[in-house]
C-alpha cells in the first residue's frame, strides 16, 4: 500500500475536506470563499482585457528612462502583476518621460511575469531580493545600523522601505502600491516630485482610517519615540526624497525605540514613515486623491482601492472600467 494510502492519511483527508465543508457551510466560510472567486474573475477579466486594448492599439507600451531623478519603486508579486501594470500605467502615462519604473519582486515573479511587464513598459527595471540584500547590507553597515538591517531582513516591507533608496541615480523615489489608480494628471504629484529633490517633506494621501491606533497608542508612541506622529500619513503612494544618513538614522533610532512587537507589526514600516513626516514634515494631497471607501466622490483623481471586501473588488469593477471605458 501506498503510504499515502494508509488509513491513517485517508482518515485524516476526510476530516480535513470535512472541516472545510463546516468552514464553508457552517462558519461562514462560503464568503471568504465567494470573495476570493469574485476577486480572482475580476482580475482575469482585467488581464485579459490589458491584452485586448493592446491589440487594439488603444494601451500602447509607454517608454520610459531606464534612469532618472524620479524612481518609481512598487513592491509586486506574481499574483498582483495585473493590477501592478494597471497602476503603473495610470501613472506613467502623465510622466513625460521623467520617470523611471522599477519594480521589486517579492520573490514570486517569473520570467514571465517579467515579459508582461515589458510588454507595456519596455525599459522598465526589476530588483530580486538576492540583488538588494547586498547593496542595503553594505550602504547599512555597522553597529550603527543594527537595527535597520533587522528590519530590512525580517519585515516583509522592509525590502520596500530600504532598497528604493539604493539607486545612485535617482534623486526622488514615488513608492506606489499596485491598488493605487490615477484617472487623470496628478499635477500636484509632479510638483512635489520637483520639491521633494530639495527639501526633507514626505507627501502623502490623507488617510481616512485610525491606522495608528491598531499599531500601538499614539501617546505610547510619541513618547517612546520622542516625536510627534502624522497619524493621517498614508503609505500607498508616497512621494520622498532619496533617504540618506540623517533619514537613516532617524529610522534606526525609531527602530530602537520601538517595543518587539512593534517592530514585527504589518504597520511597521508605514509608522516609521509617519513618524518621519513627524518630524521632517509633511505635505498632504488634496482630497481629490482618495482612499477607497464603499464610495467615492466621481470626480476623485486618483483612488488607493485598499485591501478591503468592500473597497479592492472596485479597483476592477469601477477604477479599470473609468480608466478605459470597459466593464466587466
């Protein structure tokens, strides 16, 4: 017999599709499992119609610097590609040139996914994590910068935070998330990509949700830290100029002055920028730059659809079909 034959494993295979059963049936499950059908049918219906207006000649491929003063660095994975072009298209498309792509794999991209990309933008750049280990081991060494590294090594956003500020060339860095959409020229983005190349300001969405108090206490954190913290500051899409040794050290005192648990927190890195928009300051997009709620104002120029039930399945249903005039 099979080993995976045996009694033991049949038993223990029908108690497991039994408790799925009871998950789906029983506990509620039936609406984490619809959610994901219905989110998994919206991002194939947009995939595919990315290759339909390509042929179409309506989604040309957009040509970009392969260096410049203004990186736009996203964090994508192979299950986020889709959504990562639409984004970047939306952006880029109002950019005239001036700026420069660069996505960051998390580890699960494939060659493929690396063509797609290519396919509409044919100078884009992509950093695996076994390239940027070293230059961020290296800009951050010693004792210094202990607990950077840490951060950099263990957080799944640490990668994001750091390695966009590697690049030699880039004197800004726009950190875009895959769920952000423009729906027209985002002016005041462009401008403070000009300011940011001369002054310490972060630039931000406002956001509309009370992030701040699911990571830890605002008074706990301002006065563990030693600063104040911009509790509105909204990571999606973040315009910064190129961090160097003050700004790393900020985070590194940060870092140090925050509890364990804070350090491990998903919101970790979003603090870190918060507190810095603390204390460098910060400038805040008007409200026409939203994040998603279960509705938005029609006249929004640029949505951050977040990962939410009722918020993410409209980055397709409404954000793709406004873009392009196509509905699912």
């Amino acid at each position: 017999m099979n080993k995976t034959d045996s009694p033991q494993n049949i038993l223990l295979s029908i108690r497991k599709q039994f408790g799925y059963a009871k998950y789906v049936l029983l506990d509620g499950g039936h609406r984490d499992v619809r959610y994901k059908w219905r989110l998994d049918r919206l991002n194939r219906w947009a995939g595919s119609l990315l290759d339909q207006l390509a042929s179409e000649g309506v989604l040309n491929p957009i040509n970009t610097p392969v260096e410049s003063d203004i990186e736009v660095q996203m964090l994508c994975g192979h299950s986020h590609i889709t959504m990562g072009i639409w984004s970047l298209w939306s952006l880029l498309r109002w950019a005239d040139g001036k700026m420069t792509p660069v996505i960051q794999s998390d580890g699960s991209l494939t060659p493929e996914d690396i063509l797609r990309f290519r396919k509409f933008f044919p100078q884009i750049r992509f950093t695996m994590p076994e390239d940027v280990k070293p230059w961020v081991e290296q800009r951050l060494a010693g004792s210094e910068y202990e607990f950077l590294r840490n951060f950099f090594r263990t957080h799944f956003f640490g990668s994001r935070l750091l390695a966009s500020h590697m690049s030699e060339q880039a004197k800004v860095i726009v950190g875009l998330d895959t769920d952000v959409l423009f729906f027209d020229r985002p002016t005041e983005i462009i401008e403070q990509c000009a300011v940011a190349q001369n002054s310490r300001v972060l630039t931000s969405f406002h956001d509309e949700f009370d992030w701040v108090s699911v990571f830890a206490p605002v008074k706990e954190i301002e006065a563990r830290c030693g600063t104040r913290i911009q509790c509105a500051f909204n990571a999606g899409m973040v315009v910064l100029p190129k961090f160097e040794d003050e700004q790393f050290r900020f985070m590194e005192r940060m870092l140090r002055a925050y509890t364990p648990e804070w350090r491990n927190h998903y919101f970790a890195d979003q603090a870190l920028l918060a507190l810095m928009a603390g204390e460098f300051g910060w400038h805040e997009l008007p409200f026409s730059y939203q994040l998603g709620q279960e509705t938005n104002s029609p006249d929004a120029l640029s949505i951050h659809y977040i990962s939410n039930r009722k918020v993410r399945p409209r980055f397709f249903s409404e954000g793709v079909s406004r873009l392009v005039g196509r509905r699912p």
